[in-house]
C-alpha cells in the first residue's frame, strides 16, 4: 500500500495505473504528487522501484492493479499528454519511470527458460536462478537528423502524428549499422537524397516507448524528393523566414530546428 503509513519520507511517487502516470492538476499544468500529497487514501501497489533523487528528494515509481478514485486535484494521465504541461525535470523523470515500470511488468519470466525472474539489488536487471540469464531495460537507439541545404532545412510531415506539425527526419537504428549508416539510409529511403558531412549534435531519452534520440546534421549531397507515402506525407525544403508548424521545444528534433535557426542570422520567428 502507498499510504501516509508507508511513505513517511518526503519523496516523489510515480505512480501508473496501465500506462497513465498520476499528476497533481492545476489551472491546465501538471506536477508529480510528493508523498504528503497521497497522505489520507492508499493505493495498492503491484510494485515499487526506487528511481534515484531529484533535488535531493528520494523519488519511487509504482505501478496500481486497479484504477484507485483520487482526490478531484488529481487526474490518471497519458505520458504523452503530460508532454507541455509539466516541468521539464520532471517530464524526464516520468519518462524513466515510466520505461522502468515497463521493463518490470514484461520481465518478470525468463525470456530463455520460462522460470520466474528475480530482481538483482545493485542494478537494474532480472537474473534467472534457473539458468542464469540475465535482462535488462531496453534502450532502443533512433538516428534524427537536420538535413540543409544552402539556407534551407528538409521537414517532412509524419503520417503517424495525430496532431500535423513538421519536423526532421528521424529512424531507429537496425542489428549491424552504424549510426551514421542508418542516418543515410533513414534519408534515403524517406525522402530520395543523399547526404555528406555528417556531424554529430547532441542525444536525449524519448520514452516513446524506450528510445535513446542520437542527433546529428548534416548537408545536402544529391537527388530529389521522393517521398516513402507509407511513412510521410511531405517533405520540403523550408527558408528560416518561412518554418511551418513545429514540434514542441522540449524536444530534440526542435533543439535541433532552433540550432538551423540561429544559424542562419537569428531570425525571430
């Protein structure tokens, strides 16, 4: 049970009930409840996994069997939803928990022999007793990469997000590739062109569901758009004075949008 009783210190509790995280709601911006907030009404637990601190508070992450009520300042919400409404420190945190949580809940049994697993202390990770198999949580690598051209930077529009913006081309890395293998061959085969001088621009975590975004940029080499209709519905060269609708700035493909901006004269936008 999480309840006054049993979390006594003052810490953060990322608590889920399937894949909505439990957020203290406030005039349309959210935060993550501290254990004084869930003083008062307990939540049965079907884990808990500590998480580490942040600003020097210790922080636990649980996962509920059943959608508990909750006080009417508190709401069961979408990771993705949260993404804008909450404190960028905190975003992150939901975000390994939330992969943690997961990693949890799908090995609970060996992958190799079927027997159940056990927890090693020190580390995340489930050992077989059985056979000695050990897992991990999955870090899954994605190439994204800012394309120029002149004064120009290549956005395609994903046929897979519900709400239309544009953004860099982005893929996740296949068994044998080097990053900067997939990188070409992302670009190939979404939009026809290939690319030179290719260099490497910073990573960020991306929940979604567990991957690792590894940045680059890198120039125009050759060819036209042609795009792949099954993953994009366009791609096109945009100007710093005339960017479409972007994604939201917490995110690296935008870190990476607003670097082409500065770029070519700090054009305010």
């Amino acid at each position: 049970m999480i309840s006054a009783t049993t979390a006594i210190e003052r810490s953060y509790w990322l608590v889920f009930y399937q894949e909505r995280l439990l957020a203290l709601m406030d005039n349309g911006k959210a935060a993550i409840p501290l254990s004084n907030d869930l003083a008062g009404f307990e939540l049965e637990q079907v884990r808990k996994i500590p998480l580490g601190t942040l600003s020097s508070l210790p922080c636990y992450t649980a996962e509920v069997l059943n959608e508990p009520a909750v006080p009417e300042n508190m709401k069961f919400i979408g990771l993705r939803r949260l993404y804008g409404l909450i404190e960028e420190d905190l975003f992150w945190l939901a975000g390994r928990a939330f992969q943690i949580i997961n990693w949890d809940r799908t090995h609970q049994y060996c992958g190799q022999c079927g027997a159940r697993t056990e927890e090693r202390l020190n580390e995340y990770a489930k050992v077989c007793p059985k056979c000695g198999f050990t897992s991990y949580p999955r870090i899954s690598p994605v190439v994204i990469v800012a394309v120029l051209k002149d004064d120009q930077i290549l956005l395609i529009q994903s046929n897979h997000f519900k709400v239309p913006f544009y953004t860099v081309i982005s893929g996740f890395v296949e068994p044998g590739e080097t990053l900067e293998e997939c990188l070409r061959r992302e670009v190939k085969e979404e939009v026809g062109v290939e690319v030179k001088n290719i260099s490497y621009f910073g990573s960020q975590p991306w929940p979604f569901p567990n991957s690792l975004m590894i940045g680059f940029t890198a120039e125009y080499d050759g060819g036209e758009i042609i795009i792949d209709k099954e993953e994009i519905s366009e791609a096109r060269w945009f100007s710093v004075k005339r960017l479409p609708d972007l994604p939201g700035s917490i995110s690296i493909a935008r870190q990476l949008i607003d670097w082409f901006i500065k770029k070519n004269n700090n054009y305010n936008y």
